[in-house]
C-alpha cells in the first residue's frame, strides 16, 4: 500500500530499521486519522451493534464508504475494537454482518436495507446466537 518492499516493512514494524520511510510515517497519520473519524461517526450514532465484515468483497459491497477510506476489512474491524475500547460506557458490540443471514432476515421482516435493519438484524443475530450458544 505504501510502495516499500515487504521486507522493509517487517524490519520497520520489528525496530530493525533506524529510519522511517516519509511514506510509511503519512499512511500511519493518515490511518490513525481515519480510525479517530471512525470512533467520532460511532460516538454521534445511538448504535448498540458496530457492524463488521467476514472478507473485503463483502466490506466493499455492504460498506462503501468506510471501505473508500480503510484499505481492508481488518483494518476496519481494528477500528471497530477501538471503539468499543473508548467508547466502553455504551456497552457496544461487534457483528460480523454475513450477507446470507441478513438477506433472509431482510426478506423476513420485508424491510430495505437501512442503518436501521442492520441495526435490528444484529441484535436479533445476536439473541439467536447466544441463544444458541447456551444450549450447548
């Protein structure tokens, strides 16, 4: 993402590099940057569910805005955790939206696909999962 060689990279994340690549220092602010934006938007939502993504194909399609400013899903779901992390007095959980299940609850509960659904839907993904976990 930076143009530096891979080994570069691992020496610079080990400390085995004394120098640090102007490029890599600017993806780092730019990043940190995007994750504070990220932690604002959730600070001025009154969302419970922080909804993350299994690939980047699914980011991409189910979260273009956020997936035009984090590289990868990962990166993204790093961020989500950091939320959750500073924003700990809302009590804020991670979903990992898997297309499949909210398409047949769309389907179900004959809504569109608003922040909204997504919102309900993880929270009944939720209660059907633990629900699920408790049994075993």
């Amino acid at each position: 993402m930076i143009g530096e060689p891979k080994d570069w990279l691992v020496d610079a994340e080990r400390g085995r590099s004394w120098n640090i690549s102007p490029k890599y220092r600017d993806f780092l602010l730019s990043m940190e940057e995007t994750v504070q934006d990220f932690i604002d938007w959730v600070a001025g939502t009154d969302h419970r569910f922080i909804i993350a993504y299994p690939n980047e194909d699914v980011f991409r399609a189910f979260d273009p805005i956020w997936s035009a400013r984090f590289p990868t899903a990962l990166m993204h779901l790093s961020a989500a955790s950091r939320a959750v992390s500073e924003l700990h007095e809302r009590q804020l959980n991670i979903v990992t939206l898997f297309p499949k299940a909210f398409e047949e609850y769309l389907a179900h509960v004959r809504k569109p696909d608003t922040e909204d659904a997504r919102q309900t839907w993880a929270a009944a993904y939720c209660k059907n999962y633990r629900t699920m976990q408790a049994k075993r």
